[in-house]
C-alpha cells in the first residue's frame, strides 16, 4: 500500500492515470501530454508499475499502458473503511 501512496503522491502520476481512465496509450501518447523529458516520463511510469496501478504490455514496438482496476477497487475498499457509520 505505501507504494500506492507514494505513486499517487504526484500531481504528474495521478493526471497519467486520469488519462488511462479514458483509454490504453502508448508511451508516447502519453508523453505527449506533458511538458517534460522522456527519461522523466519513463520515471513516473515505472512508479506506477511498481504500485500495480497500470499493467504495461508490449505490442510490436510499443508499449501499451493501462489502468489496473483491481488495485483501484482494493484502494477503494480500504478508504471506506474509514467511512463513519451512521447510527
């Protein structure tokens, strides 16, 4: 779970997955929304590999990224736990 917090710490990862919401995109799709280095890019995009928010498959010569939702629905579930209850 840290590793999730960590990733969506970030204003850059959150808008990177805000974007895989709407659909897959390749790494350059991607980069193309942002004003800053490949390499910086490819950073942000390892983090969230690494937090299991988005799955990257390889196609040909590009690599397809897309939101995972099962660690979305787990990060939910545990944010309502936290939910007062109502008496």
């Amino acid at each position: 779970m840290n590793s999730v917090f960590k990733a969506l710490n970030d204003p850059t990862r959150r808008e990177i997955l805000a974007l895989l919401q709407q659909k897959d995109l390749t790494a350059g799709e991607i980069a193309e929304q942002f004003h800053m280095t490949w390499p910086s890019i490819s950073h942000h995009l390892d983090l969230l590999k690494q937090a299991k928010l988005v799955h990257a498959k390889k196609d040909g010569q590009y690599i397809y990224y897309s939101l995972n939702t099962t660690v979305v629905d787990e990060i939910v579930k545990w944010f309502m736990q936290f939910k007062a209850k109502k008496k």
